[in-house]
C-alpha cells in the first residue's frame, strides 16, 4: 500500500513538474480589454449579458494570456477565469486613492503560472501589471497599462515608466525575459515607445460576429467601435497578424487580440495585411478586381487595318469589274440594235461604295477610342501604384532615421557607460543595425 502511494505521489509530481515546464507555445494569442464602468456577474444571473458574450467570445477566441485595465478586484478576476476553464490570475493590482477609495486596477491573467509577477502604481489611476511567462524556449514579459485618458504629461509618464521597468528587467541576471509585450489602454507617447526599440501594428476594426445578438446590442457594439481601444506594443518579439477590435456590448472600448511570435524579434512581413480569424470564420472576401481592358498592340493593330484596306480594295476591284462587264454587255447589245452605247453610273455600285467607306471609317474611329480609353486607364494604374510606391518608402525612411537616431544615442551612452553596461549597449546597437539593414534591404526590393 505504502509503495503505491509513493507510486502515486512520483507521478503526480511528474505531472506537475512537467505542466510548469511545458509553459505556453512560442506563438501566443494575447486578449486585452478594458473592462472601465462594467460588471462581470455570473452567468444566469440578471445583468449577466456581458459575461455571458464575454464567455462565447474566450471559447471562440482560444486566447493564452489576458491582459484587463479597469477592473475592479482579484475576485472579478476569479469571475473571469471561471468563464474559460484553463485561465488563472496570474497578478491584479489593489491600487487605493487618497481617501481609501478603491481605483481601477490592472491584472493579467493566463493558461500557465508565471515566474514572476509583481505591480507598481504610476500616478493616481494609473499603474501596470508585469507577468513573465515561459513561452517556448524563451521567456516573455507581458505589462498590462492602464494610463491617463488624455494627459499628455501623463503619457509621457507612462512611456518613461515602462521603458525604465524595461531596463530593470534587461538587467536580470536570471529569469531576464527577452520577448516583451505591452498592452496599453489610455494615452502613450508613441515616440518615446519607439525610440526604446518598441513597435506596433495598427489594429483592425470589426464588429462582434455572434448572430444571436440583439439590434440594441449591435447597436452598443458598433457605438463601442467606434472608440479608441487598446493597443499592442512589442520589443524583440514579432507580430504574426494584424491586432483585431472586436466591440462586445456592455463594454464602452472595443478589446484587442493579436497573435505573436516571441522566437522572432521582426514582425511577420504580411502581419499588416493578415487578418485574425477565430475558429469558423472564413477570410473577407476581396474587392472585386477591375479587369484591365484588352490592349492592342500597335502591331496587330496595322495587320487588321492593312487586311481590312486590302479586302476593300478587292471588293472595289471586283465590283468594278462586274460593272464593266455588265456594261458592254449592254453595249454589245445594244451596238447590236443600231444605238450608241452609253455608259451610266450604276446606282447599286455607288451605295456599296459609301457604304464601304462610312464602315471602315466608323471602326477606324471606334479603335481609336478604345486606344484613348485604355492609355487612360493605364496612366491612372501607374499613377496609383507610385503613390503606393512612394507612401511605402516614406514609412521605410521613416524607421530607418529613427533606429540611426536611436544608434547614435546608444554610441554616446557607450562612451559615457560603465565597463558593466558596455555589452548591453553594443548588443542593443547591434539589434538596431541589424534592424536598419533589414528595412533598407526591404526598401531597396520594394523600390525595384
């Protein structure tokens, strides 16, 4: 009895130790939402309609980490957990205001126990939640923000903060994460993110696709669509689609999902034209494209016309010479009977003739507007296709100026960086240069 026991605890050790292990893929799909001035309530409950459609949506979603802003406490955590079975709380702030009064709170919560995880409060109502997970062979850092509405100082404040936790972590000796993930909802300075190496995808705007859904909820959804919602922001990891909105009634924003690969520090070269699909949805269907009219070369074009004269002539010819034959027909006959013969204009022959003629200058005339028409719509295409052209190498020169900047900076804090922090920073002007060669190989295949 004593040794199956033992049996049992052995293998149920195994399993534990090799659930942790396993940690997450290294392709993760990450869900953020701002759950601001709403309820999660047991489903079956009254007032229970946003568990309810937040629950069809984690099923159909299949999402490995959340990240929540706005959310009332660890219990509401619990609430959310219990709709998908797999997801625990990984971290949830309890921030306080200056009366006691409880504030929004942050939280991440995920389908596998984090390694660490701590919160830190920016301003009052403000803060961030870190978790950092195993996902593949490497391990990833995941900050759920909550940030001022409008403050622009307060945006400022939030982007220094993140990127000064960023170096923290960079800093561990063991457990440092390398892929990091950001979902922020609130105001952010874009630039100062992107100058500490972070990049985004804009996100995808679409409406909720449940068909049960009432006209008052699709009309709440499309209201929710229409506001800002969160957005995603990566360092050394990639995006492998482009972030998609999806408005839930209940919810004044719309949530954001996304797919990344944390293996990659690039994102995916059609993650900006890659749309996320849920299990069951079927791409969009795209635009109808406009056939290009059939354009006659000029060589084709002459053979026609040059058959075309030589068939004309030869009816001319031959009407001509069966005119001629029936006159001196006429005439023998007439010689015949004593008269003299008189050669008249044969009706018939002159209408042929015109006819002809009005024919072959009515189709000279069609092919030369159908020639008009289609070096029209030729300029128009190749003047669409520079816009583009010239739009992508705007963006291309844009990234590359400001990864030289961000070189160049690194370069004097090298000169001013202690013997300790001297490899970091080469190491980070490497990881900008690989970046600057990569756009500018990407800008030089795109201009050919």
């Amino acid at each position: 009895m004593i040794t199956k026991y033992l049996s049992l605890a052995v293998l149920f050790g195994a399993l534990a130790l090799t659930g942790r292990s396993a940690g997450l893929p290294e392709k993760v799909r990450v869900l953020t939402l701002d759950l601001e001035s709403a309820r999660i309530e047991t489903p079956g409950v009254p007032g229970s309609e946003l568990s309810q459609e937040l629950r069809r949506f984690l099923e159909m979603a299949d999402v490995d980490l959340i990240c929540l802003q706005g959310v009332t406490d660890w219990e509401t955590c619990e609430k959310i957990c219990k709709l998908k079975p797999g997801l625990r709380v990984l971290t949830c702030s309890a921030f306080t205001g200056k009366i006691g009064d409880p504030l929004p709170q942050v939280a991440i919560l995920g389908r596998d126990r984090a390694v660490l995880s701590w919160v830190d409060e920016i301003s009052e109502g403000s803060g961030f939640a870190l978790a950092i997970v195993q996902a593949g062979s490497r391990k990833l850092a995941v900050f759920s923000v909550q940030s001022g509405k409008t403050s622009t100082p307060g945006a400022q404040e939030t982007a220094d903060r993140i990127l000064a936790e960023v170096k923290k972590l960079q800093n561990f000796p063991q457990n440092r994460p390398e892929p990091m993930l950001v979902a922020i909802a609130g105001a952010v300075k874009p630039s100062t993110l992107n100058d500490g190496g972070f990049q985004t995808v804009p996100t995808e705007q679409r409406a909720t696709s449940d068909r049960r859904a009432t006209s008052d909820q699709r009309a709440a959804a499309d209201q929710g669509a229409a506001a800002k919602g969160p957005e995603f922001w990566v360092l050394n990891g990639g995006f492998l689609t482009r972030p998609r909105n999806v408005a839930l009634p209940g919810l004044r924003a719309p949530l954001a999902i996304s797919d990344f690969d944390t293996s990659s520090p690039f994102s995916s070269k059609f993650a900006y034209h890659t749309p996320l699909l849920f299990a069951g949805e079927s791409p969009a269907p795209p635009p109808a494209a406009v056939q290009p009219a059939a354009i006659v070369s000029p060589q084709l074009l002459g053979v026609v016309l040059a058959v075309v004269f030589i068939l004309v002539i030869a009816a001319l010819f031959i009407i001509k010479r069966r005119t001629q034959t029936m006159a001196l027909q006429l005439a023998s006959m007439e010689v015949g009977n004593g008269s003299v013969p008189q050669l008249v204009n044969d009706p018939v022959r002159l209408n042929l003739i015109a006819w002809f003629k009005s024919l072959f200058v009515q189709r000279l005339l069609s092919q030369r507007q159908q020639l008009l028409s289609n070096e029209d719509e030729a300029t128009r295409r190749t003047l669409a296709i520079e816009e583009k052209l010239s739009t992508l190498q705007t963006n291309l020169q844009a990234r590359i100026s400001a990864y030289e900047t961000r070189i160049e900076r690194l370069e004097l804090e090298l000169t001013a960086a202690t013997f300790e922090n001297r490899d970091l920073i080469r190491s980070q002007i490497e990881l900008l240069k690989e970046k600057v060669a990569k756009a500018r190989e990407e800008q030089t295949v795109r201009r050919n």
